[in-house]
C-alpha cells in the first residue's frame, strides 16, 4: 500500500516508516517540523538504504498543502501521528492543542475524503481510560475522565472518527490506543528527542544517566502498587510501529474478524475499531529503574518527589485482542527497551544534530 504518514519524523511516526518500508508498503510524510527534526528521516531512508522518505514540509492545517500532496499522489490510507502531545503544556496552551489537534484533523479528514481515501490509523492514547475501571485494561472498558487537555484531545477525535465512520461506511476507522512508548530502533540512529525537560520517565531516566539531569524525581511512593511507586505498560516503540503495519490488514477486504462463539465471523466483516496497543505487563517506576542499571550498567541516583498531579497508580493493558484480530503482539521485554533508550541516548546525547 501507499500510505500517508502526517507526524512521520516523530519518535513513533519515524520508526513506522522504517516497518512500513521492510513490509513491502511505500510511504509520503508530511509533517510541520514542530516537535520533530528532518534528520530522523535522512537516518530512516539511511537505515532502509533507499535514497529518501518523500518528504512534504506541511501543516495539516493548510488545506492547500494537503491538497498538492493529494494531487502528486495516491494514498490507500493514512497513518495519523501529526499532534501535539505534551501533557503540561496543554492545561497552559489549551486552544492551542485543540486547534492543532482536532482542527489539523479536521482538515486531514476533509481532503482525505475529497479524495477518495477513507482508510486512517489514528494515534491514540490509554489516557482516554482516565482511572481506569478495570485492570488489565479491555478495550470494553468505558472512557472516563481525562486529566488534560491533550487527553481530551484524544477523547475527542475517536469521538469524531467514529461518529464519521457511521454516516459513511466508506470509511475505515481504527483507533490504536497505545500504552507506554519507550525504547529505540536497535541501531541507535533514531529514537525520542524530546525538547526541553523531558515529562516522560524513560526520556528522564536516559538524560540523567548521560549527566544531563542530576538525579530523577520518582512521584510518589504511596500508590497501592507492590512497591508504592505507579505501575504502566511500557511497549517499544518497534514493537508499536509494527502494530500499525498489522492495522493496515483491516483496510484489506478480504480482513475478517476471527469468529467468536459470540460473534459468528459472516457478521463480522467490518473491522473492529479500537485496539490496546501495549505488552500486557505493568512494570513500576523503581521496576525501570533497576532494569536500566542492570541492563546498561549506568548510574541513575533519584529521589522520592511528592506525587505528580493527574497520575493514577496503575495502567496497564488485556491486548488479547489486538493478537487475535491483528496477528499482532509485542515482542520486546523491559531490558530490550531499556537498552535500546540508553543505546539511543548514549550514542546521541544531544538529540538530532542541526538539520
Ligand atoms: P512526536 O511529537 O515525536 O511526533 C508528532 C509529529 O507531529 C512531530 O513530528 C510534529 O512535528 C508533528 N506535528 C504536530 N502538529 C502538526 C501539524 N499541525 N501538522 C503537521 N505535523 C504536525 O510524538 P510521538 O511520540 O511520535 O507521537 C505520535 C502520536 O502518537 C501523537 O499523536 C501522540 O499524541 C500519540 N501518542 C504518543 C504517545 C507517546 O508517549 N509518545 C502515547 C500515546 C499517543
Ligand atoms: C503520560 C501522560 C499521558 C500520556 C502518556 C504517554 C501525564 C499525567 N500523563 O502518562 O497523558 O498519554 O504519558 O506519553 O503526564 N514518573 C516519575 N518521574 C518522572 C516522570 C515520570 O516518577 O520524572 C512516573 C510517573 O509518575 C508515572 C510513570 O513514571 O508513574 C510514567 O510516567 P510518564 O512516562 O509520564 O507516563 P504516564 O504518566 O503514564
């Protein structure tokens, strides 16, 4: 397939490519550069050894942009990573996260369909669980609550593509609820590069490690966890890019859902919508921590912080069903993500050089 991948020279959008490609499919990138450097896509097209990701330096706000990639090419779906996505910044920029995310999605969604191509992979998030009502976490269990206005965002736009995907069953929606991303490709040329103070723990763990942060903050250690501090299902980023590949099988026509006891497969043509994209183990912050000691053998002193607003102590994911509609589960345990995150860091402490 030819696929259109917005957010393609992000962390996630950049390492999809590189199983896009060794899949057999072909893919065009369009991205802004907000959060992303067009290095990775350079390193991507030098790890496939093939001359260049076509590339379109584009908004997905700018209809005219969208429009000329339209126009120069065929797309039998999209890949839709293009976002925004640091927590705090979006209780203190809140227009500015739905303007991009749910406007720039509007718009994408409007071209695509004025153009033929009704197929989207959308990049969601486990925050649309809120405190979740059952753990491990089915994708039966409800929506609640989020936090910020990012996971609002996300809440929001399933909303959106689902209630689309009902006026016109032309359309094929699937809804890809990842878990935690950590790690890198094994080779070290591309991985997460985060701007500024990193939110996330794996990026944080990595920075102290390398000297650029003193020590890490571990928020709290009171939860009701085996050893107090939060419990999350951690996914590599390889495994995670390979999941979208296996979603692109519910655009085939000839994709069926296995038949069920419950659901006989003859009414069970349309695909199913929304997936838990996650190992299935929860592993906690000190967990972490001490696999990435173990593993790298480098130091990582922190300290124990109060609690971080927002944060529940445990999520983590049931992704039976993504293993038996998808053909897909995660391959890499803790101490390949921790050793791909610190082979990354490690061999690129600055980030991505200047383009
Ligand atoms: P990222 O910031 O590395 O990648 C997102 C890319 O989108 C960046 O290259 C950025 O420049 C681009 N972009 C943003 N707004 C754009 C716009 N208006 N037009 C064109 N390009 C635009 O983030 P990521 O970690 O690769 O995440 C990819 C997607 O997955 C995002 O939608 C994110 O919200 C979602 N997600 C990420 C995580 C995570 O922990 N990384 C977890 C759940 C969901
Ligand atoms: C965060 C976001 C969530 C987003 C997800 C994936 C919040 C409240 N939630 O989730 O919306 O979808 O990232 O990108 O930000 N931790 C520390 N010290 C740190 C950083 C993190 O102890 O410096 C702890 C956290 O308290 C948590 C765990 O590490 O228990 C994981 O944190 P993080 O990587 O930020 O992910 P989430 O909180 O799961």
């Amino acid at each position: 397939m030819n696929i259109l991948v917005t957010g393609g020279a992000g962390f996630i959008g950049s390492h999809t490519l590189i199983e896009l490609y060794q899949a057999g499919h072909t893919a065009v990138v369009v991205d802004n550069l907000s959060n992303s450097n067009p290095v990775a896509l350079k390193r991507v097209a030098e790890i496939l050894s093939i001359p260049a990701i076509p590339f379109y330096h584009v908004d997905i706000r700018d209809r005219e942009g969208l429009e000329k990639v339209f126009a120069e090419h065929k797309f039998d779906a999209c890949i839709h990573f293009a976002g925004l996505k640091a927590v705090g910044e979006s209780v203190e920029k809140p227009w500015e996260y739905y303007e991009n995310n749910i406007g720039g999605t509007l718009t994408l969604v409007d071209v695509m369909r004025m153009h033929g191509c009704k197929n989207i992979i959308f990049s969601s998030s486990a925050t649309v669980y809120g405190d979740p009502a059952e753990i491990p976490i089915t994708e039966n269990c409800p929506k609640g609550q989020c936090t910020n206005p990012y996971g609002w965002t996300k809440s929001m736009l399933e909303q959106v593509l689902m209630d689309i995907q009902k006026a016109d069953p032309g359309w094929n929606v699937v809804l890809l609820r990842y878990f935690n991303p950590v790690g890198a490709h094994p080779s070290g040329r591309i991985g997460e590069n985060p701007n500024g103070i990193p939110n996330n723990l794996m990026p944080y763990i990595t920075q102290v490690a390398v000297g650029k942060r003193k020590e890490l903050g571990v928020f709290g250690n009171d939860y009701d966890t085996p050893d107090g501090t939060g419990v999350r299902d951690y996914i590599h980023v390889v495994d995670l890019a390979k999941a979208h590949v296996a979603a692109l099988q519910c655009f085939s026509s000839k994709f069926q859902v296995p038949s069920s006891k419950s659901q006989p497969s003859t009414l069970n043509l349309k695909p199913s919508t929304i997936y838990n994209i996650g190992t299935g183990h929860g592993y906690s912050v000190l967990d972490m921590v001490k696999a990435f000691v173990r593993v790298n053998g480098a130091d990582v002193p922190y300290s124990i912080k109060p609690r971080r607003a927002g944060d529940i102590a445990t999520c983590y994911c049931n992704p039976a069903k993504a293993k038996a509609e998808l053909g897909w589960e995660a391959k890499h345990g803790i101490d390949d993500m921790v050793r791909d995150s610190w082979n990354w860091q490690r061999n690129n402490p600055e980030g991505y050089p200047e383009p």
